[in-house]
C-alpha cells in the first residue's frame, strides 16, 4: 500500500494527523528533499528507509516502489505543500494503476494557503472578488494559450501564481495587460517557514522589490484587490440575513 501524503507548506506542524500517522508508520519513505521539511521524520521508526526524491527520475521512484511494494513494505510518498497541486503524482497514480497497487491520497495544507495566512489575507471578499485563479507562467511545463497570464488577468480575479518568481519582470508585464499599474501584489517567499519573508507593493514595483530582496525560487506572487483593505461585510454574520441556524433580527429593534 502507498500513500501519497501532502507535507504542508513547510512548517512541520502542518503535516496532517492522518499525514503523520502513516509517515511514523510506513516501512518505507520517499520525499520530495528539495522542500519538505525534515522535521517531519523526527519520529519514524527506527528501521524505516528514508529517501530523498531530488535526485532521482520518474523511473527510478517508480523503481523503489515497486520493489518495495513487492516485498509488502508500507510506502509513504510525501509530497510538499497538497499532492494535487503541482505535485505531478498522476502520472505516478498511472503506473502504479497499471501494476494493480492500491494507493490512497493525503492532502496537506498548500503553501498558497499558508501565503494568506501570512499576509493575514482572504481571498474572496464580498464586493471585491469571490473568485481565486491559481495559476504559472509557462516554462519548460507549456501552458494552454487559453490559460496564459495575459488572458487569465482579463478576469480580474484574485490570483495566485505558483513557479514564476525567476520572471517575476515579465509576469508583471504581462499581468498589466489587463489590471491596473496599482494593483496590490504581494510575493510570500517560503511561506511558514522560518526564513520567510514577505514583499507588499503594487504591481508596477514588484519585480523590483522582489530583485533587491533577492528572492529567485520558493516564492508565491498574489495579485488582487483583495490585498488592499477595501470590502463589504460578509452576509454570513449579517444579523439583518436569515439562513438555515439562524433568522435574521429587526433592524428598527
């Protein structure tokens, strides 16, 4: 049995129960070395294989699975931040799909969520926006022209971008297409971690904010109005709003 186990966004203390549990338990344990926090492992067992994916193809993490499925050994294939963003597990669900081993997802807090909670930030606020875009830049991954920056920004949605701090100059670029030169736009670098650091500005002064703090990987960039302190207040706790555990009261009351 496999499980892929999302990591969290690097503080340790966001691994799930569920994620820790099996992590202390599997026989066996491939992670992503490059961003996941080793503080994770702290309590595994004793006689538990620990290893490093950084350094290894598709085919050769296939390879110790398969071996290591075979001689009945618990996987754990931990992931940083949620398996299902940007993780590339799919193509590794296929092959383990094809060899009829059964597997199970975990998923873990993304570093795009503890980015707002660094900012102290929601992405959806009433009057502002109520849709969050998540989203890259094309690299050595194409992405389809539909999703380009460019087409992606007319929406003017809040937007958080993912494996583009290194062109952070030509994502603002493109990204002003369509919004405003006074956009707020944030970058989180290392989020939860205990480097993190944190950029606030606009639009127009980011990639020059980002190159003087000298930040070129790790990084999240938000764009959006819902950085800014303007909006409504929610219906939720609206006392004049009626919904299903709670009527509304009088307002002449």
């Amino acid at each position: 049995m496999l499980y892929f186990i999302g990591a969290g966004a690097g503080d340790p203390e966001l691994l799930t129960i569920k994620g820790k549990r099996i992590i202390d338990n599997s026989d066996v344990i491939i992670y992503t070395g490059s961003l996941v926090n080793k503080e994770l492992f702290t309590d595994i067992k004793s006689e538990a294989k620990l290893i490093n994916s950084a350094s290894l193809s598709l085919d050769e993490v296939l390879e110790i699975i398969f071996d290591s499925n075979e001689k009945g050994l618990s996987i754990a294939r931990v992931h940083t931040g949620d398996p299902a963003m940007y993780g590339a597990i799919r193509e590794q669900m296929v092959a383990l799909d094809k060899k009829g081993i059964e597997y199970e997802v975990v998923p873990g807090v993304s570093s795009v969520f503890a980015g707002a909670a660094a900012l102290k930030r929601e992405f959806t606020l009433p009057g502002v926006t109520q849709t969050m875009i998540l989203t890259r830049m094309a690299g050595r991954t194409p992405v389809p022209e539909a999703e380009s920056i460019e087409n992606l920004a007319k929406i003017q949605a809040s937007m958080a971008i993912f494996l583009s701090i290194t062109s952070i100059e030509e994502l603002a670029n493109k990204l002003m297409t369509s919004y405003p030169k006074d956009t707020p736009a944030a970058v989180v670098y290392k989020a939860s971690w205990p480097d993190q650091k944190i950029i606030m500005s606009t639009l127009e002064n980011i990639a020059g904010e980002v190159k003087n703090a000298d930040i070129n990987k790790t990084a999240l960039v938000y764009i959006g109005r819902f950085l800014a302190d303007e909006f409504e207040l929610s219906k939720l706790y609206d006392k004049h709003f009626s919904h299903e555990y709670r009527e509304a009261k009088d307002a002449r009351r």
